[in-house]
C-alpha cells in the first residue's frame, strides 16, 4: 500500500509508532521499522543528549529501515538543551523528526538545514494549518480519543480527519484511538494518508515495559480511561487507577481552583515507576480509548502485518462487494 506518507518516509505501510515516554526504546523503534512501519525513539525519555545519541546508535545497529525521534516542545521554566538534542539527532544520522507540544518553528532550521523531514502532531486543525504554515512535512492530527493531551477542543476523528482534509496541502496521519486494519481503512477514506498508534504499541513484544501495563492494556474496556487535568487546560487521557481516582476526586474538590501543586506527586515523575517497575497505581499514565479494542500481545511484525492483510481484505473484499450490481 503506497501513500503519500510511505513515499515521504521511504517506509513500506503506512503505519507510524508514536513517540511514547518510556516506551520508545530503540528496540521498540527498531521492531516497528523492522516490520515494515516507521518506528520513533522518543527523544526526552533520555535524560541527556549524550543518551539520546548512544540510543539512536543502538537503534541503527537494530535496523537499516528509516526510524524517527520524537522531540516534544514543553513550556518549562529551564528548558531542555533542544539544540543539542537536535544535534545528536543529525549526528545519528535520522531523518525523521515527530515534534509535538509547543510551535516547533524556532528549531526548524536546524532540522531542515540538516535534510530532517518533519512531522508535527497536532490537535486542531487550525493548529495542523499552522503547522504546515511554518514548513512542516506531514501532520499527525490527534483526535480526541487519543491517549496523552488531546487539546482542549474534545473533536474525535469522525470529524477531525475529514476537516483536516479539507484544509490541509500537506500529508497527514490519523492519531488517536487507533489498533486496527477497520481504522487504518476508515482512516484512508476520511482523508488521511495514515496511521499514527500509541497505545497499541505498548501491548507488543518488544515494547520494553513491564508486563503489567500490556496487562492492564488488555483488560481495559473503551471506558477505562479518563480525562485529567482539565481545570488547569492541561487535558491528559489517562487509564483508571487509584491514582487517577484520587486526582478527579481532588479536582471536584477544588474545581477551577485546582492547581497543578495540588496533584502533582500523583502526575510528575511517574513512569519510571509504571512502565519499568510495573507499580499501576504509582500515578496516572496515559492510555487511548483504543485499550478496549486491544485483546493480545502480538510481536510488532505480527501486529503489522496483520493490520495491513485484514485492511486489503476489507477494501478488495466488503467494500468492493457494496458496489457490486
């Protein structure tokens, strides 16, 4: 299947691993690219340039297929050193770069000087618009059933992807409670050229994290997760544990006097704890609405693989069969 997100990329399907914090790892990055995707180390989960570059080198010895680094802009009082994390990225010889949060558009030049195309994750469309605006290669527009910040506009991708479409010049992606072959063709026919998967990726082999939380994952129903941080516009789709039980209670409490001082042993500085140490009521993580259609943990070549059969299969096979005479 060829899209104008496999040309640009230079992968085989049309299937993006999301930057996650720590979860990817190299070998998770290397797993996706491997089996024909586009895997994405996630940049600040390392602590220093320096580790950042030694993961890239790790991943490049894993794989010879195009990988990404994800580079997240964060409002911050002491920003991370973005330039050099920027440098080890070209260092390492990567050409992909997935940047989200904050305008990317001060760290472009370094990046496109460099042969990086870029792509950006965006929320809204008019967000998407900008993003295309400042010379970003592709979008991956992150409807509102996405795990992590789904923005403060509460669109699900029914609809976001369509106006996407109707807006946008440049490739994007469907992000956002997306696991499966349905999705990846329901995507396609809304417009995008893609998908973007998160959560679905956490409950594959090679993603390095404890066993717990790919269990958690699949016990999860489509009404597990829940929306935190909301009163201080900080949005963040997380799984039900007693740590987010514990955050909704303080912000009925508090309601529009919540402040982030308030919750912030239970949403700072967790994961390690969750995804390593495999604690899943150390704090809130985040977790897609897409947990409920997630039922194993396949290898990502079998995940892949799957996805892309079962999607032809629904194109060559019921959907043509809807024109028929």
């Amino acid at each position: 299947m060829q899209t104008r997100i496999t040309k640009l990329f230079g992968i085989e399907h049309p299937i993006i691993q999301g930057g996650m914090h720590y979860v990817g790892f190299a070998e998770l990055a290397a797993a996706v690219s491997n089996a024909g995707g586009l895997g994405i180390i996630t940049g600040l989960t390392q602590k220093t340039p320096e580790d950042l570059a030694k993961e890239i080198a790790k991943c490049n010895d894993m794989t010879d297929k195009p990988f990404g680094v994800n580079l997240t802009f964060l409002p911050s009082f002491t920003a991370p050193p973005y330039p050099e994390y920027i440098d080890a990225i070209i260092q390492g010889g990567v050409k992909i770069v997935e940047t989200a949060g904050r305008n990317p558009e001060k760290y472009l030049p370094l990046m496109k000087d460099a042969g990086i195309k870029v792509i950006h994750k965006c929320t809204s469309v008019r967000h998407s618009l900008k993003a295309e605006s400042i010379g970003c290669d592709a979008v991956s527009v992150d409807g509102f059933e996405c795990g992590g910040h789904p923005g403060e506009d509460d669109i699900p991708n029914m609809i976001l992807l369509p106006r996407a479409a109707q807006e946008l010049k440049v490739p994007f992606v469907a992000s956002g409670g997306i696991g499966n072959a349905q999705q990846l063709v329901a995507s396609l026919a809304l417009g995008a050229d893609g998908i973007n998967m998160g959560t679905r990726f956490i409950a594959t082999k090679e993603a390095p994290v404890h066993q717990n939380v790919k269990d958690a994952i699949i016990a999860a129903s489509e009404l597990d997760t829940a929306l935190v941080m909301r009163p201080l516009r900080n949005t963040e789709r997380v799984l039900m544990n007693k740590a987010t039980e514990k955050v909704l209670e303080i912000e009925r409490e508090k309601g529009s006097n919540t402040k982030i001082e308030d919750i912030v042993d239970l949403v700072g500085g967790v994961y390690p704890k969750v995804m390593t140490e495999g604690d899943m009521d150390a704090g809130v993580w985040s977790c897609g609405m897409v947990a409920g259609l997630i039922d194993d943990n396949p290898t990502c070549k079998e995940l892949i693989d799957r996805i892309m059969t079962e999607a032809e299969d629904i194109i060559k096979g019921r959907l043509e069969t809807l024109l028929a005479s």
